[in-house]
C-alpha cells in the first residue's frame, strides 16, 4: 500500500519515529540500525512496511530498501511476527543475519532474543534458497565469500553434466573440511568423489 515516506522527523528514538508528511505525522516503528543511519537527520526517506493485524494498523520504516525486503523475508516465516522482525534487525545488523542465514548458522541467529533453536532452524529451512537466488548485490550487498565460490564451483560441475543435488551435496562436505578451497581446488576435489 505504502511505498515510503518522505518528511521531517518531529521526534526520533531508537524505537520509533514520529515522521510529518504534509502535516500529517505518522507513528513508525524501526530498528536499531535505521536508527543508527537517521539519528542526525532532520529529514529522511523511510521505506515503510504496512502491517494489519486484527486490532491493529503498524507502520515499520527502514533507511534502505534492502533492509524491508530482509523485514518482509524474515516475517514470511511461521513465528516470526513484524516486532520479532524487528528486534532481529536491531539486534544484529541486516547483512550479518543474511549472511547466517545463506551459510546456516543457526548459533548466529540464536543468540537474537526471542529466536530459540527451532526458530534458527525454521528460518534458515525456509530463507535460504530465497536469499541465496536474491543474490548478494541484489539483497544487502554481501561480500564475495565462500557462498560464490561454492556457487561458482556448483555451476561448472552443472555444465560439466553432473546433477544439481548430487554435486551441492559433495560441495557443501568439502566446504565443511576445508573453507579457504579455491575454486579450481573445489571442483577437482568434486570430480573425485562424483
């Protein structure tokens, strides 16, 4: 419904903002992190996600888009409701919960109060093809790390004519006993044990 809004900002805490669009001044809820990036401003740009429930109507605001779109992935999954989102951005920082959840570390994410053991699980089962085909550049701009090397390897092992699930499977094994391999190393390995 609502893409963003654009005004001054009447009262900022590092829970909520009170942003006047037109006269209007509207309750918005955010995290630490968009806190962080607007603390100095007088007037901002918030990307806004709307959530209706039964008894009530929230406002959310992130400084970037890229920031919603994690909000909007992490409240996609059973249990996890928008102030859960929202203390999970503010808890640890947006690319460092993608991260987690692309290379599954459920101890990352199970150190955010709120989220227990099977919750990191749920997330990671449910978010990780999804962020893995959004891409690093796409979502958060993550580093270029293991995740596309890994990738890099998988795609050539695919054209190589070996199946995807097969070649994933031995990949992420060899990732597990030694993470600094090379590309070239990674798929060497790979056709031995294919």
């Amino acid at each position: 419904m609502y893409d963003y809004f654009r005004g001054k900002l009447i009262l900022k805490a590092p829970t909520h903002v009170i942003l006047d669009v037109g006269g209007i001044g509207y309750h918005i809820h955010i995290s630490l992190t968009t806190f962080s990036q607007i603390k100095e401003q007088e007037e901002c740009k918030l990307y806004v996600s709307f959530q209706v429930r039964e008894d009530s109507q929230t406002l959310y605001g992130f400084a970037s888009e890229s920031e919603r779109e994690l909000f909007n992935h992490l409240i996609s999954v059973s249990g996890i409701g928008p102030n859960t989102g929202r203390m999970m951005l503010s808890s640890i920082t947006p690319e460092e919960i993608q991260s987690a959840i692309i290379s599954g570390h459920v101890s990352v994410i199970q150190k955010i109060k709120g989220i227990g053991p099977k919750s990191a699980q749920r997330l990671i089962l449910e978010l990780q093809d999804k962020l893995k085909k959004l891409g690093g550049g796409t979502l958060l701009g993550l580093p270029i790390s293991k995740p596309s090397i890994s990738e890099e390897a998988l795609a050539a092992l695919v054209m190589l004519g070996f199946v995807k699930a097969q070649a994933e499977k031995v990949l992420n094994s060899l990732l597990l006993e030694n993470p600094d391999l090379t590309v070239e190393e990674m798929i060497k390995l790979a056709l031995k044990k294919l």
